[in-house]
C-alpha cells in the first residue's frame, strides 16, 4: 500500500473512533483535593490569628478598666536597629496567666550586667522578649525574667545621648538624633503606606477636665477620616515630621493665631489610627496653636511649617 493510499483509507475513519482509541490521562484527584486542602488551612490560618488579635485587645481594654492601687510607672530600654526605643510596662500588676496566652515568637534575648554605679548593686540580667501571639509588629512586647511575665508599650526612641545610661545593654553605635515619626510607623508599627491605614478617628482634647471644658468636648464631638485623600495627606505629613523625646525640641517662635476661640482645648486633637490589620496607633496628639504634634511623657515635634498647620486643621475640623 502506497502512502497516498494509506492517507486516503485514514481520512475515511470517524472521528470518534480515533478518540476511543487514544491513550487516556489519568486525571490527578490527589492534586485538586490537596489545592483544596492548602486554601482551608490558609483560611483558617488567617481566621486564627484574626481571633487571637481581636482577643489581645479585648484583654487590653479589661486592663484599662482595671486599677491598681500599687502601680508603678517602669521603663526599660531595648535595642531596635540602630536606635534605643523606650518602653513602659503599661500595665504593672497585669494578670500574668491570661498575658501567656499571647506569647508568641521569639524577639530576642538580652544578657548583660548593670553596673553598681547604676543602682547601688551590681547584677547579671537576662531577658527574652517576645512578640504578641499572631500580631507581627513591635507595639507590644512580652518580656520573660526570672520566670515572670510583664507587658511593655513602645514610647519613643531615645534622642539625648545622656539617657543611655538607662540602656547599659546596648553598646556599639547608636542614632540618638531626632527621629521622624515614619521610622516609627516603619520599625515599631509595620506601616509603610497610606493605604495601610483604614482610617483614623478624631476626638477633641481633654486635658480641661472641667464643666467647661467637658462641654466644649461634647460641641466637638467625635470626627472618622476615611476618604483616602485626607489620609495620605495626613499621613505624610505625620511621618515627614521630626520627633524629640526630651526637652531640646524646637520652639514654635510666635504662636499661631486664628479669628476663632481657641481656649478650653478647642484647639487640640487626639488622634487615633487604626491599620487594617487591627493595630491602633492612639498616642498621637495635635495642637493648632503650637502648630506641632506631641505625645504624653515629653515627647514633642517640631513645629510643621504654617501652610501644612492650615490643612492638618482642615482635616481635622479644627476652625
């Protein structure tokens, strides 16, 4: 048979009979229901430490309700980067069984001896620190020693050489010059974007704690940005701004003035951001007067320039 004869009988064979006699592909079952079995575990991963996160903060706001009558204030200071970040135990006297619960992974561990010129007594320390269980920022740190548990909040980075005396732990080059609050969002928080943010709530000062000043709070009532402009806007601004942990932040020469009242705190804001991951970043606070930002415990920016104190008091409802 010549090869144009062959073709010729091949062409008249149906179709569906070539098919039934071609080889069959195993189909992969195992592959599917593995794909399958990733997502699940994925899912439920993120559904988990979604739970644990919201968990970690209900426990914080039981210990905010709580008072204790032999508190303390405590700072310590650890090495993050290049820098020394101040801590507080925010919560002295915290239920150290329930504070297990959230004990994640492994920060670091700190080994080191205090000086006697320090406290009157010379002593080897060793601490472990750890994250928040299913929370990857340094916000909150859990601090292991001698067999106890305490909670520390992150404060501030360190900006007076002087202070490192309260660090005999870190050695080696530090930055101690002022620092912009982006490093914070970067290195403490694991912000790095606007759109990280999902919004950020407004509330009106309360340091006039009086009728007065309790009614002027009620008049301003509570504000939530959530329009993605007003949030890079302010979000920049924020973290282009310098920050002084001590006494040598520069002065504002000659107050801000406005054609509208600016006593009894009207003219100060407290700022509370909330990441879309849950995080709250509450200890930011504003003043149109002096025109700069400042958190409790002496820790001031610079003052900003004139036309970004107009749009920070745009944004923030202040006129």
């Amino acid at each position: 048979m010549t090869n144009k004869m062959l073709l010729n009988a091949l062409s008249d064979v149906k179709l569906e009979y070539i098919e039934e006699a071609a080889p069959k592909k195993k189909k992969r079952y195992w592959m599917s229901v593995l794909g399958t079995a990733a997502c699940i575990l994925l899912v439920v991963g993120i559904l988990f430490m979604s739970v644990v996160r919201s968990d970690f903060h209900m426990f914080l706001k039981m210990q905010e309700s709580i008072s204790y009558s032999d508190y303390t204030f405590a700072l310590t200071v650890i090495p993050i980067g290049n820098r020394a970040a101040k801590y507080h135990n925010t919560y002295d006297g915290v239920d150290t069984e329930k504070l297990a619960r959230f004990k994640g992974e492994l920060y670091m561990t700190e080994e080191y001896t205090v000086p006697y010129e320090l406290y009157q007594l010379e002593h080897r320390v060793y601490r472990e620190w750890y994250y928040i269980k299913g929370i990857d920022n340094l916000q909150y740190l859990i601090c292991s020693e001698n067999g106890e548990l305490s909670l520390w909040e992150f404060s501030a980075f360190i900006t007076d050489a002087s202070h490192l005396w309260l660090a005999p732990n870190i050695t080696g080059e530090t930055d101690v010059t002022p620092y912009t609050y982006g490093e914070v969002f970067a290195e403490i928080y694991g912000l790095s974007d606007a759109n990280q943010i999902e919004k950020i709530k407004v509330l009106p000062e309360t340091a006039h704690n009086i009728d007065e000043g309790r009614a002027v709070q009620r008049e301003i009532g509570k504000k939530t940005i959530t329009d993605r402009e007003s949030i890079e806007t302010l979000y920049g601004i924020i973290a282009q701004t310098h920050f002084y942990s001590d006494e040598s932040y520069p002065k504002r020469e000659t107050p801000l003035s406005y054609d509208f009242d600016t006593s009894l705190g009207r003219d100060g804001r407290y700022l509370e951001i909330i990441l879309s991951d849950g995080t709250e970043i509450d200890s930011l606070k504003y003043t149109a007067t002096g025109g700069f930002f400042y958190e409790y415990s002496g820790i001031h920016s610079e003052p900003i320039d004139e036309d970004k104190v107009y749009t920070v008091n745009d944004i923030l409802g202040i006129d």
